[in-house]
C-alpha cells in the first residue's frame, strides 16, 4: 500500500515549498503535485508542514523504547529517533546490572537485554518500538567492565582491553562513544584513557560525545580543554552533552574548540535548569562507586554523616550552579522510596522543613531509603530569558537534544516538551530559525552527525521516517509545575513508512529499528 501524504508544505534543511510526498515502503519515492491511485491511502496535510522525523542527540529512553507512554510523548513531539548510551553510562557492554543500579533513576532497567554488547542491544531493538534508536558505546560502563570499582588510573593492559571493547562496539553498529566525567566511574578516567578509548572511535568515523568534566556553567573552560586535549591526541570529532552555560560562555568556549582545529558541535535544550541523579552532586565520587548496600549503610550511620557534614557540604555549597542555597535549588523529581512519595515535586528544604529534618540528613534519609534510586531537577543561580536560549541555538554547531529522562512521578518537563518547545519558542514566537533551518538543527544535523544514513531530509529514495506539523498550534505543554503534559500540533507520524501516530493516536505496530552506523548522506 502507498501513502500519499497530500496537500502539505514539504520542509527540510534545503528548504520548503507546497509539494504531495508519495510513500512506498520504507522509503518517500516521489515529491510533486502527484495523482492519488485507487489504493492509495492519503494523509490530508492541508494548512500543515512535512518534516523529517526529529533525532534526539541526547536521550535516555535506553531502555524505555518498548514503553506505550514514552513513545506517545516523544512522537507528539515528532521525534522519531533517539540516540542512546548516553553520559558513559548504559547497559551494553556486559551484562546491563551496573546501570540499572547505578541509572536506575535514569534509564532503569533494559526489559530485555541482558549481555551480548553493542550488537544485542541493537537487535533488542529492532521490531519492538515506532521508535529508532542509535547507541554510543557507554566509557564509564567499559571501564566498569575491566577495571570495576577501581578508582585508580587505568594500566596499560587495561586500557587496550577497554580500547578492544570500544572497537568492537563500533564493529556492531555503535554511533560512537559517550562520556560522563561528573558521573562514576567516568570521573576517575583520566584524559589519556579517553584519548586511547577515543582511537577506535576515531579510525571508525564515529563521535565522542561527552558530558564533560566540571559541571559546566561558569566551569565549562576546564572541560573544554581537556575536550581538545583528548581530540587532539586522538583524532576522534567531538558533540559535547547539553552544554548549559551563558550564552558568551558558549560562544567562547566553541570557538576556542575551533581554533584548536577540532570538529566540534553541541546539544542544548530550551530550558534552564538540569536533572540527574541526587547522588551525584551530595555524595562523594569514590563513596558513589560502593555497592548500594555499601552506600546506604555508610550514608546511614551518625558517624559518617558528621564527616560528609564537615568535609563534603561545604564543596557542594561552593558548587559553581548550586551555590550555599542548594537545598532550594533542588526539586525531587524521582523518589524510589513510597515512604517519600509526598516529597514528590517539593525542593529539598521545603521537604526537609515539612519533614521537620535538617536538608541534609533529609537528603541522606532519601537517599538510603531509596537504596540511590532518585533523581532531582537542579535550578541554576541565574535564570536564561529565552532571548539567551536564542543565541545559543542559532549557532550552526547546535544540535536537538531533549536530556528526556522519563523515570518519575515529577520529571522534568524536557523529557515531554523539548521539541515542541523549540518549534513554539525558536520558530514561531522568537524567530531564531526558519522552519529549514529548524530542520536542520533537528534533523538532518544529528543525521549526519551520528552517521544515520538516509534520514534527516524529505526526499526520493530517502528513508520515510516523517511527521506532519501544524505551524500555528505546535506547542509543549509540560512545565515545571505540570511536567507530564504531552506535546501539540503534531498528530500523523510515519516511521519507515509505517504511520505510528494518526490523528493523535498510537497506532499499532513496531517499525523502530536499532540503528547502525552509516556513512551515507553525510
């Protein structure tokens, strides 16, 4: 069965005019003013835009992709792909038990995999989602894998036995390597261990993409360097993870990338404030890499927490994106805990203050009481107006990401809105793209970036992965307060050529696929 998709306006990165787009198969095989057969079946695009599918640069759906929930909210928003493995840590290689403990308020646990690597987690993919997926392979979990709960520099041996692991990897089909040096065990890998994991990555044509060193904001110099640093020595181009500072500091530190010569471009998303795991920012790194029963049981005892009291907080207070204020800064967004299920969207001190505990020892409780499983939006001291977000996108090395993180009861509202928003936000109501050009930093950028092949554009022979936009009405409707709000104005998705959203509805069927690298259309 064909589908014609009729009487739209067909947008991509080369532009946009009023054209019918015939679908057979997988693929779009005609654009034009075309003919309906008697067997066509037609999508009515009248007063709406074609688009490519949009590619989520950074998602973790890891291992939710199989989720009714979680692709509703993510077609509604029109992306059609995501790119996973992120932050260094996610389930292949190995067996998939250290992220979903350690991200289990992040990515939990993968519905079915459980060992084979990069491969395995492809197949796992394929014929279960309307959703694609590509995947990076994982630093920090290889490192797990060879050096586990080690925090000393890696040796050589084993180094090469993680540089094999990332090869093979990229071997099956990975889009490159991630990253997360603000997480564990990334944080205890040192630069030349990057640079050597970063080799493989290099000689295959794919992409080191980092949640780099330092917390970013007013620290993002430091990460910075020790980026064109491991570039340098490895070769490998570069995407840095939701790089959240002030617009100048990302101006500066992209152009210092540039005189450095390396190939570098960017996600961020249209909110100002971040979300990741509570642990992360209120517990020291090497207290992190325990076992969760290790953890508890130290966070637990008076001793300990005297210790983390005196020596610990006061680094958390001087927390370039907290500041001494944290406890109002951070919102409980995921709690594993029912005991906890009232803190729910409350900050640390107003939970603390209702609980009649100091934020601190309420933070602790949390935390041990979830055995880690809790995830928080984090404020920043200073709040972006939009006009700052406009500057950031328009820089021609942006790319879309959401950060989405689907896990919990009071999620950050990127997780459903972050496309949306950029459409409402940077298109229509702050003019900072054209619709091309919002194409390109959605589409077909992260196409080409990640090596997706034919994917990001709306032509003949090219893969059907497509949605239908109502210019006027596309909006997110998640905020802060409400964040499980799904997206507008995107109603009729097509993915491989198979609709999976029609007039607003699931419909049934699992055309995603695990996506392997591909050097066509770059």
């Amino acid at each position: 069965m064909r589908f014609l998709l009729r009487g739209g306006t067909v947008v991509d990165s080369t532009g946009m005019r009023t054209a019918d787009v015939a679908v057979d198969g997988e693929l779009i095989t005609e654009i034009g003013e075309i003919a309906p057969g008697p067997d066509d079946r037609i999508i009515d695009c009248t007063g709406r835009y074609v688009l490519p599918g949009f590619i989520d640069a950074h998602s973790h759906a890891d291992g939710l992709l199989e989720d009714d929930a979680v692709q509703r909210a993510l077609l509604r928003q029109g992306v059609t792909t995501v790119i996973a493995g992120q932050d260094g840590v996610s389930y292949a290689p190995g067996d998939g038990a250290y992220a979903s403990e350690y991200f289990a308020a992040i990515n939990g646990s993968h519905p079915r995999y459980g060992g084979g690597g990069v491969a395995a987690y492809l197949a796992a993919a394929d014929g279960r989602s309307r959703l694609n997926a590509a995947y990076l392979v994982p630093a920090g979990t290889v490192r797990w894998e060879v050096c586990g709960r080690s925090t000393a520099p890696a040796d050589e041996e084993q180094r090469a036995a993680m540089a094999a692991l990332v090869a093979e990897g990229m071997r099956d089909g990975a889009v490159g390597m991630s990253t997360g040096l603000d997480y564990a065990p990334g944080i205890f890998a040192s630069t030349d261990e990057i640079a050597a994991l970063c080799a493989p990555v290099a000689e295959a044509g794919g992409v080191y993409v980092t949640h780099m060193r330092g917390g970013y904001e007013a620290n993002s110099a430091a990460g910075i360097d020790e980026i064109a640093r491991i570039a340098g020595a490895s070769g490998a181009r570069v995407h840095i993870s939701h790089f959240h500072a002030q617009a100048h500091i990302v101006a500066e530190q992209l152009e210092a990338l540039a005189r450095a010569g390396v190939d570098a471009t960017f996600d961020a998303y249209p909110y100002t404030r971040g979300c990741t795991l509570l642990a992360m920012p209120l517990l020291p790194p090497d207290l992190s890499l325990l076992p969760a029963e290790a953890i508890v049981e130290a966070i637990s005892d008076p001793a300990q927490r005297a210790l983390l009291r005196r020596e610990w907080f006061p680094k958390v207070e001087r927390n370039a994106s907290l500041g001494p204020e944290w406890p109002s800064m951070i919102t409980l967004a995921h709690i594993g805990a029912p005991e906890f299920a009232w803190a729910h969207g409350l900050t640390l001190d107003a939970a603390a203050a209702r609980n009649g505990a100091d934020p601190i020892d309420f933070a602790l409780d949390v935390l041990a009481a979830s055995r880690l499983e809790v995830n928080a939006i984090m404020a920043v001291r200073h709040e972006r107006p939009t006009s700052e977000l406009a500057a950031i996108f328009s820089s021609p090395r942006h790319l879309g990401g959401s950060d989405g993180i689907f896990i919990g009861a009071h999620p950050h509202p990127r997780a459903r809105g972050t496309f949306a928003r950029y459409l409402r936000d940077f298109v229509r109501e702050t003019p900072t793209w054209s619709w091309p050009e919002a194409a390109g930093h959605l589409s077909a950028g992260p196409a080409a970036r990640f090596g997706l092949g034919r994917r990001g554009r709306v032509a003949p022979g090219w893969v059907a992965d497509l949605i239908v936009v109502d210019p006027q009405t596309v909006a997110d409707t998640a905020t802060y307060e409400e964040p499980l709000g799904e997206a507008v104005g995107i109603d009729d998705v097509l993915v491989a050529g198979q609709p999976v959203l029609a007039r607003g509805a699931l419909v049934d069927g699992a055309p995603g696929r695990g996506l392997r690298r591909d050097h066509i259309g770059e």
